[in-house]
C-alpha cells in the first residue's frame, strides 16, 4: 500500500469520528488499519498498536536507511514523495521508482536540464532553479515532507496550480 492511500485512509477514518472540529486521536491500530496488511512471518513489526508517532518515526528510519545506501551508491532519488513508498505489512517501507534518479556528482555531466518530478514535493531548490534537483539534501528534504504528511495528514504545499505551489515552496508557505 502505497503512503499515499494509507495518509487517505486514514484521514477518512478520522473525518468519519470527527466531533465538532476535533479528530478523535490517532493510534497505531488507525495505522495498521490504513496499510492494510499483517506482518508478514519474521517480518519486522514497525506499526505500534498504541502509538502512531512511534510508528510513523520508525517507518520514515526505515526509508532514510534506504535512501542512505542509496547515497552511499551515489545515487540521488528526486522524486520520493508519498506515491514512491509502499508499505508492506507491519509498516516496512519499499522505496519505488528510481526513474528520475541520479549521481550528485556534477563533474561528470550529470546534470539534468530541466525541472522534473512531483511538484507538490520539489525542494525549494529545485523550484526556484527550474532544475532537478542534484544533491542528497533533496532526497531528506523530500522525507521531511512525508513526514509532514504522515503527522498531519495533509500536504505541507496543497493546490493544482504549479505556478501556485512553486511559489508557495519557494517561500516556505506550508499549511498549518
């Protein structure tokens, strides 16, 4: 299941036992409701049933794991967003599509012209180049946003219109 429909879910269920303006709080149970999945045997349960903080910042260890070996091979994802992480049973985190990855190494012409990836998600780097972006720095940018997601179940730059949403990165105007 990919972060992306588990941050859906889960914001459903919420919504549907909302009072008045208030959430009914959040659990892991809610978590492991949205993924879907069990454990699968000798699978590593990152989901706490008591606690979605707990969980949420053991998956997210889970995918910066990932995208450390992935640094460490020089490669650079720039695209990780909520879609590119599926969740498998117990929480474990699979990063997916490394298709717009690249080498940060920008001596060997590695450089992207061009402005490629999930706008919502850009770093603010890459929305004021126009440029994909080059470095690990946006890969934890990128995390940071998931994070954000998976806290407060909403994008941290909603909107459709790109010029819009770039500006809203490029100033750091996230939703509260």
């Amino acid at each position: 299941t990919a972060i992306a429909d588990v941050i859906e879910r889960a914001r459903r269920e919420l919504e549907r036992g909302a009072h008045g303006n208030r959430l009914p709080p959040r659990d892991g149970e809610l978590l492991a409701r949205s993924i879907g999945r069990e454990a699968s045997p000798g699978g590593r349960e990152l989901v706490d049933p008591h606690d979605w903080y707990r969980s949420v910042a053991r998956i997210l260890l889970e995918i910066a794991r990932t995208l450390e070996a992935a640094h460490g091979r020089k490669v650079v994802h720039r695209d990780l967003k909520p879609a590119n992480v599926m969740l498998l049973g117990g929480g474990a985190p699979v990063v997916l599509d490394f298709g717009l990855a690249g080498s940060p190494d920008l001596s060997k012409g590695s450089v992207t012209e061009g402005l490629y990836g999930s706008v919502a998600y850009l770093a603010p780097e890459q929305a004021k180049s126009q440029r994909v972006g080059m470095d690990v720095r946006t890969d934890v940018y990128q995390l940071g946003l998931i994070l954000y997601e998976l806290l407060t179940l909403r994008r941290a730059f909603p909107g459709t219109a790109i010029g819009a949403v770039l500006e809203k990165i490029e100033h750091g105007d996230y939703t509260l």
